[in-house]
C-alpha cells in the first residue's frame, strides 16, 4: 500500500507517498515503486521450503506491474509455482499467499 503519513519502521523511515509492503511484523519494505516494493516484500517472505506463491490483484494493480512482479518471482524463486488471481481489495494493490 502507499504510506499516509511520514514514521519511522524496523525497516526504515517511511515517507508520506511511499510504496510499503506490510507483513505479520508490520512494514517489511519500502520503496518509490510498486515494482520494487514487491521485490523487496518477496524477497523477506518467501523462503527455499516454499512452493506456491499466490498473488491476489487489487485495486491500483496494473497489468504491468503484475506482469513484472510474475517475471521476478519466477525467475529469482524458480522453486515457486505462481498464481494469479483478481481479488479486487481496495487500498492493496496487491496480497501474497507465500506456502
């Protein structure tokens, strides 16, 4: 999601209009574009025992940066089977299932 407001995080400090990827230990990464953020976020959750990386689009996603985000995960976790489904969440652009 995009940041509301200036803070400081475990990961860094955030600035008002940031791209942050939150996950179960708060805002796990930070970034000036949804395509990094969600390089960023991956690269924290998904582990070498994983398999399946579900990535749930909504609104604000973008062919491209799903197309992006798909050609990342695939190649830097090729250990990863990566499905796409339409979600249609307000305020995330997108949500990962990491198993």
């Amino acid at each position: 999601t995009r940041a509301v407001r200036d803070t400081h995080t475990d990961a860094g400090k955030v600035t008002t209009g940031d791209w942050i990827g939150l996950g179960a230990g708060g805002v796990l990464a930070i970034a000036d574009s949804i395509e990094e953020v969600n390089a960023k976020l991956l690269m924290s959750l998904v582990k070498d025992e994983h398999e399946l990386l579900t990535i749930i689009e909504g609104e604000g996603s973008t062919r491209e940066a799903t197309s992006a985000l798909s050609k990342f995960a695939t190649a830097r976790f090729p250990q990863l089977c990566v499905e796409v489904h339409y979600g249609g969440q307000p305020l995330y652009p997108y949500f990962f299932g990491v198993e």
